[in-house]
C-alpha cells in the first residue's frame, strides 16, 4: 500500500541541505522506519542534494525537487535537476564520481535518468521498521 507521498522544491542553495536533511527525517521517522536506514537514506539524497547544486548548477540559482515515498516496505526517492546534466564520463572524486558510487551501494535500486535538461536520480531501498 503506497503511503503519503512528499515533494518538496528547493532553491539551488548548499544552505538548504538542512532542510532536506529535515524533511526527509521527518518522514521517515513518521513512518518508523529503522535509524539505520534513515542514515543511509540520508547519506543518499544529501550526496544527490549536493551534486545538484554543486555540479548541475555549478552553485548558480536553480531549483532542486525532491520526492519521497513509502510503498509498504520500500523507501522510493527522487532528486531532480534541471541543470547541465549528468555527465557518466567523470569516474575521479576531483570530478565527482566517487560519492555516487558510494550512494548507490546503500540502496536497492539506483538509476540515473537523463532528461533534455537535468537529470532525475531514482533510488529505491528496501526498508526495516524501527524497534
């Protein structure tokens, strides 16, 4: 049963990760879900957040939509950018690569959606509730 969806814009603004971090606590704990996979939910849209602003905006003014929701024991989110996109060819952390690989080994399912301007990271995790 899918369960109360939240999306949320946000200025292209490294101030404005702490009210990601937030908003997406929040709703995990609202759906009691395990800290353990809180923190790893966080560490993952805090380095999409993050490369959104820093390297699809290249820290200039854009907006960054974040949508999260619970499907029974799943956790689906979805960080979206409308800046110069993704570019695969950057493997180096100098370039912005290593924090994504690390992203995409604390979930499930991990797909980089290329858009005609920006790019749309979907991640899914399967998730434990809290004790």
């Amino acid at each position: 049963m899918k369960q109360t969806e939240v999306e949320v814009h946000i200025p292209s603004s490294l101030e404005n990760l702490s009210v990601v971090r937030a908003m997406i606590r929040t709703y995990l704990q609202n759906h009691h879900i395990a800290e353990g996979d809180v923190v790893q939910l966080l560490s993952v849209v805090d380095e999409l957040a993050t490369n959104a602003i820093e390297h699809a905006y290249q820290n200039k003014l854009g907006e960054v939509i974040i949508n999260i929701e619970k499907d029974g024991s799943k956790v689906r989110l979805f960080v979206e950018d409308s800046g110069s996109g993704y570019d695969d060819k950057k493997v180096s952390k100098e370039e912005g690569g290593i924090g994504l690989i690390l992203a995409r080994k604390l979930v499930d399912i991990f797909e980089i959606i290329k858009k005609e301007q920006g790019t749309v990271f979907r991640i899914e995790k399967e998730v434990r509730e809290a004790m």
